[in-house]
C-alpha cells in the first residue's frame, strides 16, 4: 500500500533529481548540498467528501454516526452522504535533501509525515466526534529561490510536487500532492542555518474504501515550520557579491563579471596571454606579448595578408597577394637592419649572422618566393670601389643564407653600389642609412627596384670577434680592393667605422 509503483517511482526521482545536480556544479563558494531537519505545525482546513453505501446498513460501520446517517438516508446499497469533517491541529516532522547551485535556486527532496485527529463529523446537520484520525506521508520535490544572496537574513520562495498516502482507518489511498511556500533562512553559521515558512498544501482528492462503504475526501491544509539546515558548504554572508564570483563588492575591480566565469583576486575575468582580452572572449588565448589586438584578443592584421601586423614586415601589402611567413609580398623590400659588416669588408659580424638566421628561416618556411639581397653604399669612395664593395656583400649574405638552408637558386645577390640612396649623403645619419642590404621579394626574377619597407631589427651585443672572410668570389670584372684610397673630395681616409657605419635603433623588438 505505502511504498506502491507510485511511491518507488517517486522516491526514485528524488533521489536522482538531488544527486544529479553535482553536474551542475559551477565555480561559486556557496555551491553544494545541503540536509535539514523540520518540524511542522499543521492545520487541515478542507476535508469535507462523500460517503457511500456498498451493501445494506453500510453507513452504520462509520463509527458514532453510522447510525445516525441510516436514519437519515436509509441503510440500502447505494444510498450516499455529504460529510464535513474536522481535524484537530496537530504536529508534523520531515527532513529534506538539497543542492544549491551557484544561481540563487535550490533544489530539495523532502519527506515529511503528520498525524491529524477527527475533531468533528457533520452530515445534514447532525454533528458527532471520532476517536479516528488521517495520517499523511508525502515525499515531494521542492524548487526554492532565495532573495539577498550574500545576506545572512535571506528570504525565499517556491514551490513543490510529489506523490501523498492518505491513511483513514483501514483504508488508504495515494494521491498527487502539492504545495508553495516561503520562508526565511538565517545562517547562525557559515554553516548552519535556521529555517522558518509558510506550506500550503493540496492534494487530489483520495478514496477510502471497505468492506460496506466507499468514501471520497478531499485535501488541503496549511502549515508554520520551523528547522535547521546543514550546509556542506561555507555561506557568505555579511559581505555583498552582486556579480557572484566569490569576490566582494569593496574590493571588486571588476564588479560586472558574468556568472560563471573565473576570476583573479580582484574579481577581474582571467587574462592569460595578458592581451586584455579576458580569456572566456578571447578566440585567439596564446597572443604574443605586446601584440596589438582586437577585440576577440587576435592580433591585428591590417592588410588582412594573415601576417599578424607584430610579425609583418611588410604591413601595408596590396590586398589579395601571397605573402612569405613574414608578410612581404612580390616587388615589396624590407631593410635588413643590423646586418652589418667588418670595416672595409665583406665579412659579416657576428651580430649580422644572429639576424640573418631568422631571414634564413624565414625563407625556408616560404618556399614559393625567390628573393634579391641587394647591397648599397653611402657616396664615400670612388663608384667603382662602392659597387665591388656593395657586390661582395650581397654575395657574403647569400652565402651565409645558403648555408643556413635556403637554395641557392632562389636567391640573387646584386650590389647597387651608391646608386639608390634612400637618405641625403650630406649628413652622418644620412650616410648611415644608405649603407644597407635590403631583401627584396622578386618571385618570377623581377628586379624593378621598390621604395623599401623600413624595418628594424633589435641590437645584439656584439663581442669584437675576428670573423674569417667568406669564400665567395668576388665580381670578376672589378676584383676588390681593400685598402683603395679614397676620393680626395672625400673627408676621411677610410671607410668609416663599424659603430660609425651602422648606426640603428637598438630599441626596435620586431624579430625578422
């Protein structure tokens, strides 16, 4: 009777319904289950029904008014009465099984059982008492939602469904019971909290039958409670957290963060890649530090080539062109700043081959362009001298690329001499500047000459080392001559110093 179809199936689901919720877990310090324990002052209010007779005499097996309601109805099969009963308010006990999550709903399984005595039945206004009584036992299924999260006084409401026994005498029956309720919950700890509501239950109407008779009841009562509840979790309270994430309003930097996502000890979302783009928008997590980025945290791209603009060295490419790892495009140059040589030589300092590495690889990973290295001079010295000169040093550049990897044949070194100046030879800087070797994109072997992209290379502090000369050849139809003196027009005897001669910002950060 009790633990019928029914109420194992209900019992089931309540059990289910509170330990599936740990799936729901989210990152919050008030989330987790919970137990209680209640006692319940009811208050039956609606019970009146139908009694009816199965056999001859039925009525006359209701106790005290049997006989009263064969009198007035006769004692036949089938004869049938209004009945109004009333119960004595009485006390009933329960305990419940919740999960709060990190919203501010709760979910709880509760049972609860409660015994009421029959204060008076009344039918056509006959009136007599019973010594019989209505015991009730309900599981149910609550939804609460508490109010003032955060507060240690927190008011609640909600509402719950479940399967009731009725039980009259000998006869019993099970129904669809529900109720809504609210209530007050004050946390006495962290920990432990004391509840107090307000129930208003109803339930479908039950059958009692018997041997004689078939009575019919409806179910409604009322109840005060009053409990404690055990969290297994640690409320908070006393400090306010209106966005949830386990920081408080004072010391929230970030008091708008949504539900759900993780934060740091200020309460801002994470920011891994420390691109300022918290990680829970961030489509791109692993940006480079110092990469400009936009608002999906990728980095910035202008010319759309698919070269982040931190690592294009070419950054204003036309739109549609294939491009080499580094951004640069077919006709487009860049200035290979820092690639620098030994006084009045071809020999490449030891710094030029720590940039020419990245060139190299540069070139492998794009194996579909082929490139110019171009070498140019400042006007200082006879023209002649400043085109071996320019020559030999494209030359020791392709060399040293072709050792790191990169086939020769996609590679032409060319001196241009003193020819294409990018700065006034008047002045020290400008000299500077024109004495250069650029890297030119040629593709299918073009060579008109582009206004290059300028672009530096970071400093690398360079030991005085003693470098041996490459073994490339020099141009066959102008041997060099190292130690050629210079123009009379010119004001120093020699080619001018290293420092002198390559003179860059050793502040730039972009890696070739």
């Amino acid at each position: 009777m009790f633990m019928s179809k029914q109420w194992k199936s209900a019992l089931a689901a309540g059990v289910i319904l509170a330990s599936a919720t740990g799936a729901a877990m989210a990152e919050d310090q008030e989330t987790g289950f919970y137990v209680g324990g209640n006692a319940f002052y009811n208050e039956v209010f609606d019970a009146d029904g139908t009694a009816t007779t199965t056999t001859a005499g039925g009525f006359a097996a209701i106790p005290l008014i049997g006989d009263v309601l064969n009198g007035l109805l006769g004692g036949s099969a089938s004869s049938s009465a209004n009945l109004e009963t009333s119960y004595d308010n009485d006390i009933s006990y329960g305990f419940s099984v919740g999960y709060k999550f990190a919203s501010p709903v709760r979910i709880e399984f509760e049972y609860r059982q409660g015994e009421n005595d029959v204060d008076k039945i009344s039918s056509g206004g006959v009136s007599t008492t019973s010594d019989s009584s209505l015991e009730v036992t309900s599981m149910m299924g609550n939804v609460w939602y508490d109010f003032a999260a955060g507060e240690r006084l927190r008011p609640y409401i909600g509402f719950g469904l479940g399967m009731a026994n009725l039980d009259m005498g000998d006869a019993d029956d099970d129904v669809t019971i529900g109720q809504l309720g609210a209530g007050i919950t004050y946390f006495l700890t962290p920990r432990l909290a004391l509840d107090a509501g307000y129930r208003y239950s109803v339930a479908e109407d039950a059958t009692f039958k018997s041997a004689t008779i078939e009575q019919e009841n409806e179910y409604s009562a009322q109840s005060v409670q009053v409990g404690l509840r055990y969290n297994f979790f640690e409320a908070q309270y006393g400090v306010k957290d209106s966005d949830g994430d386990g920081v408080s309003d004072e010391t929230d930097e970030c008091p708008g963060t949504p539900r759900g996502v993780q934060v740091d000890s200020v309460g801002c979302p994470l920011d891994g890649d420390n691109d300022g783009v918290a990680d829970y928008l961030d489509q791109c997590p692993n940006t480079p530090a110092g990469a400009k980025v936009n608002a999906s945290g990728c980095p910035l791209d202008g010319d759309n080539d698919g070269v982040a603009d931190a690592d294009d060295a070419c950054p204003d490419t036309p739109a549609g062109q294939a491009v080499m790892s580094n951004g640069c495009a077919k006709d487009q140059a860049v200035i290979l700043r820092g690639v620098n040589f030994e006084l009045n030589s071809a020999q490449l300092t030891m710094n030029a081959e720590t940039i020419l590495n990245g060139v190299a690889e540069t070139l492998v990973s794009s194996p579909g362009f082929d490139v110019e290295l171009q070498g140019h001079t400042d006007s200082t010295g006879s023209d002649s001298y400043n085109m071996n000169l320019s020559q030999n040093r494209a030359k020791s550049v392709k060399s040293y690329l072709v050792s790191s990897g990169v086939e020769a044949n996609r590679l032409t070194a060319r001196g241009y001499g003193e020819e294409q100046p990018i700065a006034s030879n008047d002045t020290k800087d400008g000299r500077a500047q024109n004495r250069r070797v650029e890297l030119k994109v040629i593709g299918d072997g073009s060579s008109d000459s582009v206004e290059p992209m300028m672009y530096d290379e970071p400093m690398v502090e360079e030991p005085a080392v003693e470098e041996p000369m490459m073994d490339e050849p020099m141009v066959e139809e102008e041997p060099m001559v190292e130690d050629e003196p210079m123009m009379e027009e010119a004001p120093a005897e020699a080619e001018p110093s290293v420092e002198d001669e390559y003179e860059y910002d050793p502040s730039a950060e972009t890696d070739y």
